[in-house]
C-alpha cells in the first residue's frame, strides 16, 4: 500500500553519497572523530613538561631571537637526566657567534632538535640511518620534500626529528606522520626521535609492504602501527605542566621547549581546540611514548557501508510493518543503540568507526519514509472519504480511514442482504412541477425525499451503492462487517415506509399528488469491491442476489401487491430475529430461472 521504492532510492542515494565520499561528508565524518576525543578522562602527563617562551621570558631576556648561549647557560643550569627538545630550527648561524658555546652545552646534555622540511635541496641527511624492511618502495607512499633544513649545530645533538604534520581537508590537524623523505632520505619524526633517545634505543625501523607502511619501530621496543603513509592519529587528551623559559626545571622528564609568546607564532586547529605548535608536538610525543594506538581499521569504510544499507532498510521495515507509535520508538532505540556502539567501541579499543553518517542516513530513511506513509495514509483516507462519504454514515467513514483493510480492493466473495426503493406513483407527481413550470421543484423534492430515506439507511449502517434517479440502492455487510445485515436492511425498510407516510401528510398540505415508495430487500451471496476501470472505479455489488432484490422492488406496491409496500425474499426472513412478523404473500418467479421464490411483508 505504501509506495516504500520511493524510500529505496533515497537509500541508494545515501549509499552512493557515502561511496562518492565528497569534502562535506568527509569533513562531517572528521569533526564526529573530534568529539569522541572530548569523551576521554584527561591525562596528566607526568614524564613531559613543556617550557614556553612567552611574555615573561621575553621581560627577563630580551628581544627574540635570543643569543645561543642563554640557551647553553640554561642547558647548563637544568637537571642532567632531562631530555631537550628543541621545537624550533637554529637553521641560520647566530648572529652573536655564540654557537659553539650551544654546540658544548648540547655535549653534556640529551638534546633533540628539530628539523624543516623545504623546497630546496640542500643536500641534508639524516644524522641517523633508518633501517627500512619489506619490499615496498617508500616515495609511494611517504611524504616526500625536495629537502630539510637542520640545526647549524645538528651534529652535537642526541637526536634529530623532523616536524610535520598532516593537516586533514578542513585543516584540522589530527594526525602525523611517524617518517617522511626529504632529498631521497628517510626522516624519523621528531617524537620518534625522541622516544629513541629517551628509551634508549639505538635505531630505527620502518616495514614497508605493497600496500603501504604497516609499521614502525625502534629497537627492541613494540612496533607503533601506522596508516599507509606513516600517519599516526595523535591523542589530544593530555595535560602539561607548563614552565616559563628560566624558571626552575624538574628532573627526569621530556622538556619541550617552544615559542608562546603573542606575535612570535599562529596557534594551529586542532580537534580540541587552537594549540600552539609545541603543544602539538607534545600531544604527539605522548601518543608515541604511551603507545596509544588509535585506529581507522582497513575495512572501516565498507563496515560503514553496511551500517548505512543495514540500518536504512531496518527502520525502512520497521515503519513500514509496526504502528506508528511504536515504529517511532524502535527507530529511535535501533539509531542511539548504533550511536552507543560506536561510542563504546572507542572507549574501549580506540577505533574509529563512523556510525554518526549512518546513524544520521538512517534517520533520513525514518523521515522520509514516516512521511510518505502518513501522506499516502492521508490520500487514502481522503479517497474514502471522497468514496464513502456520501454513501456511509460519519462513523462508518471514521472506521474505514482508521483501517483500509476493512476496503478490500478488487472483489471478494461475501452474503450481504441488499435493499431497492424507488417511489411508486412519480409519474403524476413529474406532471404536477411540468403543469408549473417548476423543473427545479421537482429535483428539490426528489433530493428531499431521497435526503430522508438515505438517512435511515446510514443510520442503520447500510451503504449507499447509488442513486438511480428516483430510485436508491443499498447494501449491508460491506465494507464494514454486520452481522445482523438481514434485520438491518428490513428495520431500514419498515422505516422507510413510516417516513413515507409522515412526509406524504405534509406533500398533502402542499398540495401534491400522493406519494408512495416500493422497496424490495433480499440477502444471499455477492461479489463486492472496486469495480470499473483504472482510471474509473466505484464500489459496488454483483450477483443474482442483486438481481433479485431489484426484482422484489418492481414488485412492492404494484398490481397485485398494491398494499404491500416492501417485499422481501425467503432468504432474508430466515435471517431475522423472531420478533419480526413476515406474512407469507405469495411466489413469484424470476427472470433467468425456474424456481419460484416465495415472498413476504415484514413487520415489527
């Protein structure tokens, strides 16, 4: 009954939108992968400190760039068991001479530096190899520079580490790579750097398959996963003791050290907020101490997929097959479930699934599809209306609207008891209003005569088939069940004959001819439902039964049952209760077959 291919192709629609995996839904994907972040407990990072250059530094020393040897002085000054990070370049000798007296102090201390990747080859190598295993070539899937620019003083330092990152679409920056190139050299990041020196650990290695990086180590230790390109997701759910530039140091930690200062450097988008460029380095550098390995499993998308099918033709099935109220309900259970789900899955394993598309293609499936039921519900109740409002009572409209499935479409097989009443003696009455000139007058009274009659036949729950000038049909047992269909269609006659009576006292003071009605009732088997053409259909009966009660109207309140005004079959009074009292007043035979049928004339 509901048009559900409509709700299909919107479907197939959400899947190839996911499939095609355009910015918006891309991005739309990222940003629900920055609020799962938000969800985890924050972390105190007790083993990194970072130290600022901020507005404080700069009231205690000076104009920026500062000379090389305050930063030996404060090398100098700091706990031996420290690791330095250095998270900004001395790419260009100092313009006070005072390298050397940095490049010593960096003798007596494990210090990292950073390095820069550039447009220019300037022919840098990494102080370090990086030992590559598998049979996958890196520059197809390592991010590649023609060149790095290093540290004047790189030689003199424990570790040397690029810095980059790899912004997503929006610019968000949300991952790093662990290895880059740079002038055909393999790079280590700077946090992997890092956590080399601080472990101790004397190489690196980096496995590289057919399809892509699959891992990357140092030493002994456990291989970090990667994406194909070395990518690592950085967790952004850690907290820093934060240190001004000069101020006392504790031992035994990483010490980052960066610019903060306003003007110095631009804050860069993260999925937790604007950070500062070290501050980025440390969230990286705690995500690769910790070993926290967040990942975007391989068959991430196709899962996906699944979810936006799967979901989709559940709820597609669920409106469709459940009332409303309670389609409304398991939708809404089924899509907070596959929101949970998700949620749960990264609290517990850190991947990252997106259920959110699904979740929300899934709604739109429950939309449109919960809106295309209620308006072809709607449609449906306005073509009964328009169908039966004229020929069933308010009540027997009500009940069809609140269950098409009472109508049944086509034909069915079914005993109904069938009533014919046409008012005898019209002929005279046609005269009159043609005497007078008066057309009008005589459609007035004919609609108010049938406006009477018709009026008792709802009131007893028969349907109105149709009029037929002068002449009206109706039926009972459909398309509303009744039991009693025989009695109600002999009530609705009896009464029929009493409002006869009532209203032909008041033609008589009009001064109109006399009026009377013939109505013929009869019940047997029928064939009932929407008959006629495509584009052209009424409900309606068929079958010798029909005929029959017709033939009884022909009959009622002419030649030789004058008196009688309604006449009805065999077949009916043995359907009525015992408090009608049905005088037997004669057989008559019908057209078509050879057995008589006995007729008679009920009352109550």
């Amino acid at each position: 009954m509901y048009n559900w291919k409509v709700v299909l192709l919107t479907i197939i629609l959400l899947v190839t939108v996911r499939v095609q995996d355009p910015k918006l839904v891309e991005q739309f994907r990222l940003n629900y992968f920055d609020s799962l972040q938000s969800y985890q407990e924050p972390i105190k990072a007790d083993n990194i400190v970072i130290v600022d250059i901020d507005e404080s530094a700069l009231n205690r020393y000076g104009q920026f760039p500062f000379s090389r040897d305050l930063y030996a002085n404060w090398l100098n000054s700091s706990p031996e068991n420290n690791a330095y990070v250095f998270n900004m370049g001395f790419t260009e000798k100092d313009r006070f001479g005072k390298d050397s007296d940095l490049a010593a102090a960096m003798g007596t201390r494990d210090v990292i530096l950073s390095s820069f990747v550039s447009n220019k080859s300037q022919g840098d190598k990494p102080p370090r190899g990086f030992g590559k295993l598998g049979k996958g070539d890196p520059s197809d899937w390592l991010y590649s520079y023609k060149g790095m620019r290093t540290s004047v003083v790189a030689q003199y330092a424990e570790g040397v580490g690029a810095v980059t990152v790899a912004p997503s679409v929006d610019g968000i920056v949300r991952e790093s790579p662990l290895a880059i190139l740079a002038n055909q050299h393999l790079w280590p990041a700077i946090a992997l750097e890092i956590l080399r020196v601080w472990e101790f650990q004397p190489n690196l290695a980096i496995k590289i398959k057919d399809a892509g990086v699959e891992w990357v180590r140092m030493g002994t230790l456990p291989p970090m996963y990667t994406t194909p390109n070395s990518n690592v997701q950085i967790a952004y759910w850690n907290e820093y003791e934060r240190i001004s530039f000069g101020d006392p140091l504790p031992d035994e930690k990483i010490i980052i050290l960066g610019l903060s200062a306003g003007g110095l450097v631009n804050p860069v988008p993260t999925p937790t907020g604007a950070m500062l460029p070290h501050d980025i380095q440390a969230h990286l550098i705690s995500t690769v101490v910790n070993g926290i390995q967040i990942q975007r499993p391989w068959y991430a998308d196709q899962l996906e997929l699944l979810l936006i099918i799967g979901l989709s033709l559940m709820i597609l099935l669920i409106v469709y097959q459940t009332p409303t109220y309670m389609s409304a309900c398991i939708s809404l259970c089924t899509l907070l479930g596959t929101m949970w789900a998700g949620y749960h899955v990264w609290m517990t394993e850190l991947l990252l699934i997106d259920v959110l598309f699904p979740t929300v293609a899934a709604f739109i499936v429950f939309t449109h599809a919960t809106f295309n039921r209620f308006y072809v519900t709607y449609k449906l109740k306005e073509l009964i209306k328009g169908q039966f409002g004229t020929y069933l009572s308010p009540d027997m409209v009500y009940m069809l609207q609140k269950d098409p499935s009472l109508l049944a479409l086509g034909g069915e097989r079914k005993e109904m008891s069938f009533l014919f009443m046409d008012i005898c003696g019209f002929t005279p009455i046609s005269e009159y209003y043609k005497n007078k000139d008066d057309p009008e007058g005589l459609v007035v009274l004919v609609n108010e005569f049938l406006d009477a009659m018709t009026k008792i036949i709802l009131a007893n729950g028969g349907t109105i088939d149709k009029y037929m000038g002068d002449c009206i049909m109706a039926f009972w047992n459909a398309p509303i069940a009744c039991e009693n269909h025989a009695e109600m269609a002999v009530k609705s006659s009896i009464e029929i004959e009493a409002k006869t009576n009532e209203l032909k006292a008041v033609y008589k003071e009009r001064g109109l001819p006399d009026i009377n009605v013939g109505t013929g009732v009869n019940t047997g088997d029928c064939i009932v439902g929407n008959m006629g053409s495509e584009s052209r259909f009424d409900y309606s009966v068929i079958g010798d039964a029909v005929n029959l009660a017709a033939r009884l109207e022909a009959t009622a309140a002419r030649g030789d049952y004058l008196e009688y005004k309604t006449i009805i079959s065999s077949f009916t009074r043995d359907q009525l209760p015992e408090s009608y009292i049905c005088e037997e007043i004669g057989n008559i035979k019908v057209k078509g077959k050879d057995e008589l049928i006995t007729i008679y004339s009920p009352k109550l």
